[in-house]
C-alpha cells in the first residue's frame, strides 16, 4: 500500500479520462464505460490481509487477527511449493560449483583468526 501511495498521481491516461467525461455527459454513470472497465482495478487498493469489516462481522467470522492470518497464508504458500525442476546437467555443474567453493572459503573461525 505504501508503494502505492509513493507512486503519486498516474497522468498516463489523463486524456482518456477526460474524453470518459465527455462521453457520459451529465447525469450519466462512469460504470459501464470503458475506460473505467478497464482502469477501475488499479484505482483501489485492498490489502489482501487486512480485515475492513466492522468489528461485529470480525468478530462472527472468528477473531482471526493479522498475524494469524498472515501466519495461515504463510503456510498455505509453503505447503504450496513446487521446487522447479533443474536439467540434471545443470544441477550438476551448481552442486560441484557450491562444494568447490566450500573448499575455497575458510571456516568463518578461521577469517577471525588467519586473515
């Protein structure tokens, strides 16, 4: 939400919005027009976690506090991860990378101590 907000104002389709205003005259609705079909989704912000209900509604659906709820999705994303397959080749050469480097670098005792 923040990063949002540091955008700032978007002039990118200022023109289009105007021509919008044009076409619907007064007395009309922007909500079937197509400039706002196309542009309405980027105009709000809704946090994903965030509860907006009243706290009557977030109380009936359970209490669940943020940190609950970031926890359970947390959890969700985990438990959906498929680690992506590697062309074995190419796994190869990075597991003999990583040992040959673990070789290389001394123990973090001995940066202390040697170097």
């Amino acid at each position: 939400m923040a990063y949002r907000m540091a955008e700032g104002v978007r002039w990118d389709d200022f023109d289009a919005g105007l021509a919008a205003i044009r076409d619907i005259g007064p007395g009309g609705h922007y909500l079937g027009h197509p400039h706002t079909q196309e542009n309405f989704q980027r105009a709000f912000f809704m946090p994903e976690m965030f509860d907006n209900n009243s706290v009557e509604q977030w109380m009936a659906d359970g209490s669940v506090e943020i940190t609950a709820r970031a926890l359970n999705r947390a959890r969700a994303l985990l438990n959906a991860y498929e680690e992506p397959k590697l062309d074995a080749g190419i796994d190869e050469a990075l597991l003999d990378y990583v040992a040959r480097r673990e070789r290389e670098i001394p123990a973090e005792g001995a940066l202390n101590n040697e170097y």
